[in-house]
C-alpha cells in the first residue's frame, strides 16, 4: 500500500517545477515531469515524492490525483500556488514557492528532472514516457502502474522489491494512524 497521497507536497514541487520553467507550462508537460521525479525518486531511495496514484493512459504515465487537481482546482494548497489550467496550460501564482514540504534531496531530484527534461517539447516527453517498461497502451481506458511494475522494470530482485513495497506499507499505516482527525 502506498502512503497517502501530499498534495501539499506535490503543489510545492509542482510550483518549483513552474518557477524554473519561467512560471508557465503545459500541464501534460508538468505531470510528465513530476512521474519522472516520483519514478527517480522510488527506484534511487525507495519512496516517491508526491505518492500519487500513477496510471498508464493514452499519453503515457500519468498522475492520478494531480490530474484531478488540475481538471478540478479545489481549494487547498495547489490551489494556493499553481493556476487553474487555461488552453492545457497552468501558471505558478507566487513569486516565490515554499518549498518546507521538500526535502533538500527532493529540491535537488527535481531540479535535476528540470535540467534533463525540461527544455524537452511536451509531445516529445510523451513519446519518450512511452517507453518505460512500465507504461502499457491503454486504449482508451486507463491502468493502474504499482511501485512494483517500476521497480521490476528497473531489474530490482523480487527481495528487494518485498522490502520496498513492505516499507512503504508501514509507512502508509503509520500516517494513517497518526492522521489528525478532523
């Protein structure tokens, strides 16, 4: 199981993401950048950034709940720092994004996705998720992509791969736990 999804968090690197790409892009192009991040992120450390639902769709691998946010714009944090999408494209709404949700080695991870992929034309991202072993052709449907179809993509032993997944288990029952109720 995975820990519960941050939308503080993703908004946060959403909007670093925003900043270094001078305040505006498309938001295929931004859920593109942010699977690679959590992507990186699971198989270097263990754990992802943002720990969204990641499905296959038509236009590659996709962030579930940040699409939503996107489509939806609730209130809540995104809201606060990234735009309602205009034409397929959101803008950053702060000069400066917080960035207390990162880590030190997170703001790193996506300032290094920035500097790999993010001069890359949005359709040429999506021809380049395409080929990740993880990513299937849906159709016009949508499947769902695990932890573990990542990390076997990336040849972890199926050991490794037990104690990954029974990590973040722990991790997603302790938050769970100790959730403020409301």
């Amino acid at each position: 199981m995975m820990p519960p999804f941050k939308e503080a968090k993703t908004a946060q690197a959403a909007a670093l993401l925003l900043q270094m790409a001078g305040g505006q892009m498309s938001y295929m192009k931004l859920i593109k950048l942010l699977y690679l991040a959590d992507r990186h992120a699971l198989v270097t450390w263990g754990r992802p950034v943002t720990c969204d639902r990641w499905v296959s769709m038509k236009n590659g691998p996709v962030l579930s709940n940040t699409l939503n946010l996107i489509k939806k714009h609730p209130p809540g944090e995104w809201r606060q720092l990234v735009s309602k999408a205009t034409e397929y494209d959101v803008r950053l709404k702060v000069a400066e994004p917080p960035q207390d949700r990162l880590s030190e080695a997170e703001v790193k991870l996506l300032k290094q996705v920035h500097r790999k992929f993010g001069a890359v034309a949005k359709w040429k991202l999506v021809e380049m998720v395409h080929t990740l072993p993880e990513w299937r052709d849906p159709g016009q449907s949508a499947f769902p992509i695990s932890p573990e179809d990542i990390l076997r993509a990336e040849k972890w032993s199926d050991e490794d791969i037990k104690a990954v997944l029974c990590e973040l288990d722990a991790v997603a029952h302790s938050e769970r736990v100790l959730e403020p109720v409301a």
